[in-house]
C-alpha cells in the first residue's frame, strides 16, 4: 500500500522527491534539533494520484486524521477546540523550490466559536481577531476563488473609514466587523458561507494547495526555470506560531550569507508584532535584522546559533524564515539560499576555502547561465524608467547608442566615433557590417535563434528579437511604440538583452569586471572576490574535464579573443563571411561569367583574399586547430535583393529610362538561382561539385596559407571542413579534388602540406550513414542548427516567431530545441552517429560546431555521449570551458532531473 503521509520525525533532507523541499527539509531540521513547530507532509506522489484522478486518492485522508491525532496528543489541545484551539498551516512545497508560485492558508482551525476562545487564552481579543481574518481573507481567495482584489478593497475601505495606514493600527473591533465584512462577501461571490467546520477547512486547503501546482503562475514558473510539470507538490501541516502576539513576537528571513555578493554576514529583515506572511508581502516596512539584537538579544543570539548550525550542516548558504512567539524562537523553513551570480561564485571560493566544500564541490556549485551574467555588461536597473517594448532576450548584456535603420549608417556613424544600436525589421547576411558596428541590435521580427540572434551572440553583440509591439518603418527612418512613442533616427536608445526590453534614453551601465579580467586580466580593486573566484572556478574546471573547447571564429581578430579567452583551437570558421562587403563585387562576377575564363577571373582575385584570411587566421592560433568550413550558403545570398532590384529597374522604366545593364543581368542570374526552400536546395557541397574551381579557390588559398606559415617558422593545423554531406559519394568526390589540390601546392612551395579532411553531419541521412561516410572523413563535426531543422522540419527563421511560443506554453518541448539540444531525437542521431562513426574509424575526432556548443545543458550531453570537443563563439568558451568541467565531474548527461 502507497504511503501519503509523513511525519516530520520521519524525514530528511535527502527524500525532496517525495517530501518536496520544504518538508525535507522541516523533517532535517527537527533531526537535527532545532526547535520547529511539529506536523507532517503529505507527500508528492498523494499530489500527482490527486491531480490523475481529480480526488484525493483512497485512504489519503484517514492518514492524515492518524497524524492529526498523534499531533493533537502532543499539543494537548484539539483542531476547532473551542476554549484553546489548535490552529494548523497548510503549505505548498515542491522538490525544487517555487517561491510564492504556490498557495499558502494560515490560522486553519478558526471560526465563529474558536476565535472567542483563542482571544481569552491567548490574553489578546487583537491577536484574535486578527488571526481569524487572515484565515477568511486567504481561505476565501485560495480555496473558494474569491478575487483577492474584493478583499483587499474591503480592508484598504475600513483603514480609511478608521483614518489609519497600517493594519496594525486597527482594534480588535474593527478587525471582528472586517471579519464579518469577508464572509458576506464569501457568501455574496459564491454563495456559500465561510466553512465553520475545522475538519472541513484542512481539507478544502489541502486540495487546493495541490490544484494550485496547475495553476497560472505555477506553470509559468516552471516553463522559465525548466522545472518538470509531472513532479507534483507536496503539503506541509504544521502547528501555527504566532508573531502577532504583540512587542515581544515577530517574523523574519534571515540568510546565512549576503545572497547578493556572497559575502559573510547575518542579512536580512524583521517585522515585530507580524505573520511570515506580512514580511513577505511588503505591508509594512521591515527592520534591519541586525535589530534584533536590541528588540531581543535572547532570541538573536539563539538565532545565530541555528544560522551557524545549518550552514555547516547544508554547507551552503541557508535561507531561514522564523517567528518568535513572546520570546520563543520557532524555526519554521530553511532551504539552499537563491544568490545571484556573484554570490555564487564568490560563496563557492569562500566555503571551498574554509574547508567546509572541496575545489570539485565548489566547482559543481557555479553555473556557466551565471558566468555568461557576469560577462556581459548591464544596466544601473534602480535608473530605467517604463521599457518602450520588450521582446526576445537573444544576446546577453546592455548597450547604448542612436538608432540606425540600416548597415550603412551604422558603419557610417560608428567609424565617425558615434555608438549605434542597428534596427531593423530582421536582419541578412547584408547587415552583418553594421551588426558588427553598432553596440546592439534591435528587430520587431525573429527569435532566440534568428540570423540576427546567432551572429549577434557569436559577436558578443546585445541584441533584443521579435520586439513585436514596435512598428519599424525602415522607409521613413523610425519605429513606433505600443503606446505610440515615435522614436526617429539618431535618438539614443538602451538596449537590456538581458531582460529583453529597450529603454528611451541612456541608462547608466555597470561594466563587467569579469569579461575585463578573461580579456586581458584586469580586475577592479572592488571586484576582487568575484573575479578571483570565476577565476579559480575556470582553473578547476580546465583541470578536470576531458572535452576539449574550441571557437567559432572568422576573423583573425575573434581568433585572437577566443584564444584569451581559453580556446583551443578554432572549430568553425566559416568562409562565407570574408565574401561579404567590397569582396561581393568578385562573387557576383563569378556566379555572373558567361564563360570559364570569366569565373576562372574572379575566382584568382578572391584566391589572394583568402589565402591572406586563412594565414592571419593560422599565424592567431598557431599550434592550435583550425577547422575551416569550405563555402555553404546558396549563392544568391550574395547577390541583391529581388524585390529591391525588380523595384528599381520598374522605377526607371516608369521615368522612361533605360534600366540598369547591371541591374538587369543581376534581377535575371537571381530569378535563374531562385530556389523555394534555399535551405535544402543548391549550397554546401552541392555548390563544391556543381560550380567549377570554387572548391580548388578555397583550398588553394587554405594551402597556401599553410605553406607560408610553415616557412615562416610557424605550427598551423588547418583542417577542411566539407559541409552538408548526405552521402558519403559526395565527399568522396570533394575529398579527391582536395588532395590533388594540396598535392599541386606541394609540388609549388616544396613545403609538405597535408590538411585532414572531414565533415559536418547536419542532416539526418549523414548521421545514420555515418560509418560508410567516416570511411572518407578523417573527423566529424555536428552542425547542430542545420541537424535540428532538418531533423525536425522547422525553419529556423521563421517558426519561433509563429508557434514556438504556443509549443512552449502547451509544454511540447520544455524549451527550444535550437537554444538547448533535443535529445531524444537530435540526440539520438548523434550518439547513432558517434557509435557508427567511431566503429567505422576508431581514431574519428568528433566535434560540435552548432549554437549549442555553448549551451551549458548541451555541453553535459556531448560529454557523456563521447565528443572529443565542443565549439562555440569566443564570448561563450569561458561558459562551455566551465560547463565541460563540471560535466566531468558529474559524469552524466546533465545538471539535475529539470
């Protein structure tokens, strides 16, 4: 038989599955002796039978009525007692916590009767009256749906009828008509009557304590911090102490530690004469818990003690919430404090240090989402004003600048010395000059994964996607607010791609102290702690994980960043970036010739180009790998815009002009190259065998960069990266071409050069035939954006913005695929992959050069699936270098069970 009920004596910290956080934790805290309020839990597993079936589930409540009884025994006193009632709480408490996203009823026990008896017992006819409308005012909107808003009116209507601000300024004869006022207004928007029966409203608050882990803010919770929706929650019974007692009682939350900077210290605040509930409600204004020393020194010196107890007994920094019930201190929940990103690094270094952790321990405590916060730069918040939008936070961090509406003036404007924020409707492979000039980027359109979100974040660029409520009107140079603010070029504007909102105005920023020390080792004088500790977190983890971290970089100035910041190489350079700005003029000559001389022309003045990128690339990272991508978008990327030139020549025929000879021979190579679905048409290696000379250009240039370095005394490892294989006949024929043009720059430089030749696998075809496609492939690199699309039919650019949302909502995926890697099928291809791969040629070096090699979850996963590496942009090595440590140490495929 399914037990559903455990007394606090029963438990400990370690049955949070089934406990729910904060009973395990209450169980651990009567262990250990500390004085807690008695009661018991009802477990997880009675939640989810209740939710399956829609009823509390067989022999739950005769469980409940056994621990009742044992806890009406040691008190000595009954539920509903008439003369001394015991009063219970019910509250929620879930495996991991959800701080206010659940329901909470206090004072269960009270009614008509009792609330008389209670008064004479307790000396206090206030307290008394006090306590019982607290019980109808959240019994009514918890349990019996009640807006909360009626009841808020009424009390806040009574202040002003009494001339008071607080509500502990009220009598106890106001508080008994407040009391009366409520339960009218029960009857009134229900039509029932304030249950008088105790039994009755235990078990109304249990169930609805249950229902409340499906409602609103329960489940949206959960979607944003990844929590399971089957975990269920658990209740927590429990005998009520009271803080309202007068001057001598109070409530508080005290934490181990400063949550914010991680720093040694008692934190936290006080309320006298008040329910846990007042402190966390903000109703009055708190004291310093320091004060407490001066109300009662007695109980502030035993609160110490328990603070210093559960710290060196949970090793961490402790979240505490007590009462003091006229000089007695209860202890009524403790938890592993939230910090921020800081405090976490800093306690994880400081505990480490005192002994009480080890370096692993310290090291499995921070989190790469933390250091990725600490990287960025961010806004003074306690300055910004009402967001003129909010949209999808792509890129980390804040920036200020004037808005530009196109590439050209944003280049134009930042060369001038002017910082930029580029705004666009969504942004193309045209923009990525101005992408790369302005400080941020801003589009009404796309998602977390857009082309303006990918490149951006490969940048270390802010950006903020899908900004729907703006109108941006590229035409007439501004955008519209929702609430009809027009914002003109060269108005500056703060962009928070943290938050994913955009500021009218300039916001202070606060710099980073830790991207300073990562780039060049410079830290404040006040930003030692947490520079010093991201600094020995990052040691720790190179020291122990076996995945090897690379960058995704095209430039030799992002080579030389992601080499600062702790890459070991270069996974992904991807040589259509060098085609872009004045070199386009040479692509549209090549894809334009009418005969081989001509595209053989073009194609020997891009050769001096790239081999001059591809030697400034090796001589930055030299003695480190160099994974070079050979050409793979379709190649009416570099050509204009077919609506932009079928407008224009319409405009000159309209004037009565001859159009453009250009222009005319651009609209018709574009209408000849137009494909339906791009993505799965004529790119990667099918522009290798279709176009003549385009492969043997590019790895002429690659080994002649080598040969150079190799003269000039350097150690480069170029490796050729064959993109979007789906058969292993296609490398084949590409590998051949490479070799005899490696051999014929041999043969002309009388220097050896000999560049491995691989693959990425990013079509499912290529992942299950990937043992016939290794016999040709000396390495594998996983593209993991072009394998999710096409592994799940979505295209990337426009499905976040038409359903992801509702997917996200209605729990289809728990988040999206292209920010955290699908496993269960993405994931399988891989590890099908590896395994064939590896079975074929057992010394394949296997990579990952999609965006989710920076993903921390990700990371985990390419860990425990056998990958020799993961490659990411330069700003995300640190993030992947921790994540990969901490990976090794676990030795599973994640975190935790979320």
């Amino acid at each position: 038989m399914v037990r559903y009920v455990y007394d606090f004596t029963e438990g400990g910290r370690d049955m949070a599955g089934l406990l729910g956080g904060k009973g395990a934790n209450l169980a651990e805290m009567t262990r250990l002796g500390l004085p807690v309020p008695p009661g018991f839990t009802l477990t997880t597993e009675a939640c989810r039978a209740f939710l399956a079936a829609g009823s509390e589930p067989a022999g739950l409540w005769e469980e409940v009525s056994a621990h009742l009884s044992a806890l009406e025994a040691s008190a000595g006193r009954s539920l509903g007692q008439p003369d001394d009632p015991l009063l219970l709480s019910v509250r929620s408490g879930a495996k991991f916590s959800m701080p206010g996203m659940m329901e909470t009823i206090l004072d269960i026990g009270l009614n008509d009767e009792s609330v008389l008896g209670l008064a004479e017992v307790s000396g206090s006819r206030r307290f008394a009256w006090d306590s019982y409308r607290r019980l109808v005012q959240m019994f009514g909107s918890t349990v019996m749906g009640v807006d909360a808003a009626h009841f808020e009116r009424a009390l806040a209507h009574l202040k002003d009828l009494r001339g008071v601000k607080d509500d502990v300024h009220l009598n106890a004869s106001d508080l008994a008509e407040l009391v009366g006022t409520y339960q009218n207004l029960i009857h009134r928007e229900t039509g029932e009557h304030f249950p008088q029966s105790p039994a009755e409203q235990l078990r109304r608050a249990v169930l609805a304590v249950f229902a409340s882990w499906n409602g609103e803010r329960a489940r949206l919770y959960r979607r944003r911090e990844h929590i399971a929706d089957d975990l269920g929650t658990a209740v927590n019974v429990q005998r009520m102490v009271f803080g309202n007692l007068g001057a001598d009682s109070g409530s508080g939350v005290a934490f181990t530690r400063d949550p914010a900077t991680g720093r040694p210290g008692l934190y936290g605040d006080y309320l006298p004469d008040a329910q846990g509930e007042d402190v966390v409600a903000g109703i009055r204004n708190t004291v310093p818990l320091a004060e407490l020393k001066h109300l009662d020194r007695a109980s502030y010196d035993r609160l110490l003690a328990h603070l210093s107890t559960l710290e060196r007994h949970y090793r961490d920094l402790c979240d505490i919430e007590f009462t003091i019930e006229r000089g007695t201190l209860w202890m009524l929940q403790t938890r592993v404090g939230k910090r921020t990103a800081e405090a976490a690094f800093v306690l994880a270094a400081e505990l480490a240090d005192e002994g009480l952790i080890t370096p692993d321990e310290a090291l499995a405590r921070v989190s790469g989402e933390g250091l990725a916060r600490l990287m960025f730069p961010r806004f003074d918040t306690s300055t910004t004003g009402t967001a003129l939008a909010h949209g999808v936070p792509a890129s980390p961090g804040a920036a200020v600048g004037t808005v530009v509406f196109d590439s050209t003036q944003a280049v134009r404007r930042a060369a001038a010395g002017e910082k930029v924020v580029l705004v666009r409707q969504e942004t193309t492979p045209d923009d990525l000059p101005g992408m790369i000039a302005a400080q941020a980027v801003l589009t009404s359109r796309g998602g977390k994964t857009s082309h303006a979100a990918v490149v951006a974040r490969g940048m270390g660029k802010v950006c903020v996607c899908g900004a729907e409520e703006l109108t941006v009107d590229t035409g007439t140079r501004r955008f519209t607010a929702a609430d009809g603010t027009v914002v003109e070029e060269g108005t500056v504007v703060s962009v928070d791609g943290s938050a994913g909102a955009v500021y009218a105005g300039s916001v202070p920023l606060v710099d980073s102290a830790v991207i300073r020390y990562l780039e060049d080792g410079r830290g404040g004088e006040g930003d030692r702690g947490v520079v010093g500790a991201v600094g020995r977190a990052l040691a720790r983890a190179d020291a122990v994980r076996r995945l090897e971290v690379r960058a995704n970089a095209d430039t030799p100035e992002d080579a030389v960043r992601a080499r600062r910041f702790g890459a070991q190489g270069i996974g992904l350079c991807r040589t259509e970036h060098m085609f872009l700005g004045e070199r386009r003029k040479l692509v549209e000559e090549m894809i334009l010739a009418r005969t081989d001389a001509e595209r053989e022309g073009a194609l020997a003045a891009l050769l001096p180009l790239q081999r001059q990128d591809f030697t400034d690339i090796l001589q930055a990272m030299d003695g480190l790998p160099v994974t070079i991508r050979l050409l793979d978008p379709p190649l009416h990327e570099f050509l204009p815009d077919r609506t932009e030139l079928a407008v224009r020549i319409a405009a000159a025929e309209a004037r009565g002009e001859e159009p453009e000879a250009h222009d005319v021979e651009l609209l018709a190579a574009v209408n000849r190259m137009h494909e339906e679905n791009p993505m799965l048409g004529l790119r990667g290696v099918r522009l290798g065998l279709v176009v003549p000379g385009l492969v043997a250009m590019q790895v002429r240039a690659i080994g002649e960069a080598v040969a150079r370095r190799l003269r000039a005394g350097g150690d480069p490892r170029a490796e050729i990266m064959v993109p979007l294989v789906g058969d292993v006949r296609e490398l084949r024929l590409v590998r051949a071409e490479v070799r005899r043009v490696l051999a014929r720059v041999s043969e002309a430089t009388g220097v050896p050069v000999d560049c491995p030749v691989g693959t990425m696998i990013e079509l499912p075809r290529a992942a299950l035939t990937a043992g016939r496609i290794a016999e040709e492939a000396e390495f594998f690199s996983f593209g993991t954006n072009d394998l999710t699309q096409t592994t799940w039919g979505f295209s990337r650019d426009d499905v976040e913005a038409e359903f992801f949302s509702a997917y996200l909502d209605k729990g289809v995926f728990p988040t999206s695929p292209f920010e955290t890697l699908d496993r269960e099928g993405v994931g399988r291809l891989v590890g099908i992959a590896v395994t064939e791969g590896r079975a074929a040629r057992p010394d394949l070096k296997i990579g990952v050069c999609g965006e989710h090699g920076g993903d921390p979850g990700s990371v985990h996963f390419f860990h425990a699936t056998g990958l020799d590496y993961v490659s990411c942009s330069p700003f995300r090595v640190p993030v992947a270098r921790l994540e990969a440590g901490r990976a090794a140490l676990e030795g599973t495929e994640g975190s935790d069970s979320r």
